[in-house]
C-alpha cells in the first residue's frame, strides 16, 4: 500500500469540505469563500516550493 504524509494545509481543505456539507445551505457561502482560498494557496506555486523546501529539510535531519 502507498502512502503519503498530507500537509497541514490538505488537512485543513479537507475538514472545510466535510462542515460545508454539513452547513449547507445556511453556512455554505461563508465556507465556499474560504474553501477557495485554502484551494489558492494550495494551488499557488510559491507555496508548494515552500512545502517541497520545507520537506526536503526534514528528511535530510
């Protein structure tokens, strides 16, 4: 079985995911609006440098 060690950030995503569900239809907007700027910065190619950055640190130690 693969694994993979899932950021901080991913987690995050994926607990927004789950309460938007269970908010819908009152909290759904507040949620979509920050669910789409965790998905920004995931997606931001400064940001997946830094992780790479930060992990390769971690694995050299």
């Amino acid at each position: 079985m693969i694994t993979k060690d899932i950021s901080d950030k991913e987690w995050e995503l994926i607990a927004l995911l789950r309460n938007y569900r269970r908010a819908y239809p009152n909290g759904a907007r507040m949620l979509e609006a920050e669910i789409q700027d965790v998905l920004d910065e995931l997606m931001d190619i400064q940001y997946r440098e830094s992780e790479e950055t930060e992990e390769n640190n971690t694995e050299s130690e």
